[in-house]
C-alpha cells in the first residue's frame, strides 16, 4: 500500500529574496515484484524521502535549486522475473542517493 506527502515551507528575507524548502516522503509495503512472489524477487517495507531548497532572486527571474533523492540511500528490487528453466533469477534495483544542483533564469 503507497502513502505520499511532502511538505513545502516559504520563507520571504526583508523583502530581498524568496527561500522555498520541499520534503517529499512516500512509504511503500512489503510486496513481491513478481506473480509468483519469488522470494528473492520480495521489496520490503520502504521509507522514501527527497529533499530540496530554493532561492529565488528579487526579481523572480533567476531560482537556484539543490536538492537530493532517497537521501536514505534505501536499496531494493524494482522488478524482476524467475527464469527456472535456465536457474536464473533477476532484478533491477532502484537509483541510490541522488544529489542535483540547478541554476534556471527566465528571459
């Protein structure tokens, strides 16, 4: 079962710039990412939580961003499928701890 909420804060400094703060989180449970419910194929229950924050200039034409997502470096398999006649199973785990940076200007 999914659950999401984030959480947006706006703070305005002597009228000069405009700082926004954003904290995302999504909880996930336990479930199997096959129609056979492979035990090796099973994702536990997740936490997940992407952050990030903005300044933007007076003039609200320039917005500079840092931000990260799974900043608890959660690791877990996305998908997968058993291939028992050739003994193989396999995976694909999802993106780890992400950090990002942007610079965006309007004309």
């Amino acid at each position: 079962m999914p659950f999401g909420g984030d959480d947006l804060a706006i703070w305005i400094v002597h009228d000069i710039i405009r700082i926004f703060r954003k904290v995302a989180y999504s909880y996930t449970s336990h479930m199997f990412n096959d129609v056979q419910n492979t035990p090796l194929l099973a994702r536990p229950d997740v936490n997940m939580v992407d952050l990030s924050g903005s300044i933007i200039s007076p003039s609200g034409k320039t917005t500079f961003t840092v931000g990260g997502t799974n900043v608890t470096d959660k690791r877990f398999v996305t998908t997968g499928q058993p291939q028992i006649a050739g003994g193989v199973i396999f995976g694909t785990y999802n993106a780890p701890r992400e950090w990002y940076a942007t610079l965006g200007v309007k004309y």
